[in-house]
C-alpha cells in the first residue's frame, strides 16, 4: 500500500476501497486536532509541507488553492486488514474559482513512507476509505493525486507471515530560544524506521536466470500495456525465494509453480504484487498472477464482476461465474489466445482481487486452476 508485492499485473483491480471483512468501517469520530497545522494558499509550483516533513501538498493549477493541513491523533478507523505508516492529516482544500465538491485540478501528495513492503495512499471522504491512484519509487516516497479534501495517510497492507512495517516516532519539543527572528515553532523530528522483519530474499542468478527473467518480463509487457496504461510500468523482476509481500492463497501461486519453474516476482505500483514465469520450451507460454488488497469488497457478483472489467479495462469478453473455495467471487474469461481467472477473496482477513492470466501451453493450467 511499492513496494511490496502481489497484485501488480492486471492492474491493480483498482482502487476497491473497503473494508476487509464484508462491509464499510464504521463512522468515525470527528479528528481531534493536534498542535501540528498549516494552512495558506498554494498555486503552479507551489508546495505546502507539513509541520513532521512527511507531507508534501503540490498544485499544478494556476488559481491559487487554500489548503489548512492538520494532523490528527484520532481519526477514522483504517480497514480490516490495514496498518499506518504515516500519520493521518486532515486536508482542506478550496479552489477559489469554484464552489464545488472537487478540484478542477487535482493536487499531488507526495508521503515519505519506511523503506520495505508494500504501501497505499488512503483517504477517507467523511464517509469511507478511499485507494489513491499513485505509485511509490525507489526513494520511499510515494505520490498519489486527489481531488477533494479528506484524512489522508498512508498505509500498508498486512501479511500475517511479516512483521509490520513500524511507524516512525514522532517526537515534539519546545523551542527554548528562538535562534532567529519568527523561529519559534516546535521542534519536529522522527526516529528512524527499520525495515520489516523478515525481508522476502531475492537473490540474484546466472546467464539462464537472466534469460528467464526476460522472458517472463517480455510476457508481461504486452499484458500491462493493454490492461495498465494508465500506470508507470517500472517492473524490476527478481526470482521469488522467500514470503511474498501479499498473502497469496496456495491455490493461485501453485499454478506457476506446478512445473517447476522459476517463478519471479515484483511489487507493482507500491500496493499489489505481480508473479510470473515463461517457458520457451512451450513456445514463449507464460502464466502470470496480479494480487492487489482492496478496500472495497463488492456487494454481489454483479458489482463484483462490474469493478474487473473496470480494473482490466481491456477485457471485453464474456465472464463465466465459478465456484470459489472459500465463498468469494470468480470469473473465468478467454481473449486473444488467453485464459483468465478473475475474483476476490479474503486471506488472513485482508480483501484481495487477483488476476491470473495463462497464454499458450499455460493455457489450460489456468483454465483447470481451483479459485480459492
């Protein structure tokens, strides 16, 4: 919520917001202000940070944007299944040359998050979580776009076969002296974040590793190029040798390790995971996973069927209802020489959406595969 992985090769099923069980988070209390607010006007290269450094607010607009930024010690609840990274802000915002509910442009918030697995840009608009469309790069720092106000933060999405990423301390101290004319504010400052124990190992191959790896990236290309053009494709695929950043149901990763091939793997977007391998002695077949927590889970397989094909927007082929282990959604699908399974389903009380997608001699794996 990259990086982390798992749902990173059909596109992320988008920004399902919800919460991980079955329904929405309760309504949560009004956010208590704390010492640490900002607020002023921000227009074209304008920025506004907040008080812990953590939060950057940028506009591209020409009409200056009011904002007040406030962090909050109690805010709403995150959904099942999430944990914090960064405080939670409360951000206002008013575009002068409107009344309306959103920005004609939307602004850029770029959060500092711990280095290690995966994270999210949320905001909840007074009534609900909400997934922010961004991505997060190789700095840590993750940039997402809105284009209302709401409690935003970032958050992670948790596998119970890792340690959560820890929140870093935030410590505020009186300024005894003013050292300079109008520096009187308090002093901000935030310990150290280790990364999350254990790391997934990657490890790095020989000539025939690379090969494989570039084969199985020449199989995803196509893939993200049709269903997440709307995404930075920066996928650095590396062989899978420990826990992935998601936890991916048995069922879905024994598909790509059933004949026992080098599988690889790949956070996409900072939230979701993406899995592959290829074989060029099925003639360049592959067979690739996308993982993705959501926040949203879908109210009936209509709604459930309808946020798919709204997150693979390239998918124009009739979907097949199948039967899912564990009570969830599935679908299958073919197009263009491809076997798709699509669904949702809860792990370890977290709401995934995935995508497994099979070409060539993988076929029919996918097309025999057990949804969970």
């Amino acid at each position: 919520m990259r990086p982390t992985r798992l749902l990173p090769l059909l596109a992320a099923f988008v920004g399902l917001a919800a919460a991980a069980c079955a329904g929405e988070p309760t309504a949560a209390p009004l956010p208590t202000e704390s010492p640490l607010s900002l607020s002023g006007e921000i227009s074209a290269g304008g920025a506004m940070t907040s008080p812990d450094g953590r939060l950057v607010v940028l506009t591209q607009s020409e009409t200056p944007v009011s904002i007040r930024l406030t962090e909050v010690r109690t805010g709403p609840a995150l959904p099942a299944g999430w944990h914090p990274l960064t405080p939670m802000y409360d951000l206002k915002v008013h575009d002068q040359d409107s009344t309306a509910a959103t920005l004609a442009m939307p602004l850029t918030l770029r959060l500092s998050v711990p280095a290690g697995g995966l994270s999210g840009g949320l905001l909840h608009d007074g009534t609900t979580w909400r997934q922010l469309s961004g991505d997060r790069d190789a700095l840590s720092t993750l940039t997402v776009t809105t284009d209302r106000g709401g409690i935003v933060t970032a958050a992670q999405p948790l596998n119970p076969n890792l340690t959560p990423t820890p929140v870093p301390v935030i410590t505020i101290a009186p300024r005894a002296t003013p050292t300079t004319p109008g520096d009187s504010g308090p002093v901000v400052a935030a310990t150290p974040t280790p990364s999350p124990t254990p790391t997934p190992t990657r490890t790095g191959g020989g000539p025939s590793l690379t090969l494989q790896a570039s084969f199985a990236r020449s199989a995803l290309d196509p893939l993200f190029d049709r269903f997440f053009s709307r995404r930075t494709n920066t996928l650095g695929l590396l062989p899978l040798d420990g826990p992935s950043f998601l936890d991916v149901p048995p069922s879905l990763l024994g598909v790509l390790t059933a004949r026992g091939q080098t599988v690889f793997a790949a956070p996409y977007a900072g939230v979701n995971e993406v899995f592959v391998t290829a074989m060029t002695d099925r003639g360049g077949a592959s067979v690739a996973l996308v993982v993705e927590p959501v926040l949203q889970w879908p109210a009936d397989a209509a709604a459930a069927e309808a946020a798919l094909r709204a997150a693979f927007h390239g998918m124009t082929a009739p979907f097949a209802a199948r039967p899912s282990a564990s009570g969830g959604f599935a679908f299958a699908a073919s197009q263009d020489g491809s076997t798709y399974l699509f669904g949702f389903i809860r792990q370890s009380g977290l709401a995934l959406a995935y995508a497994l997608v099979g070409s060539g001699g993988f076929a029919g794996d996918v097309a025999a595969a057990t949804a969970p």
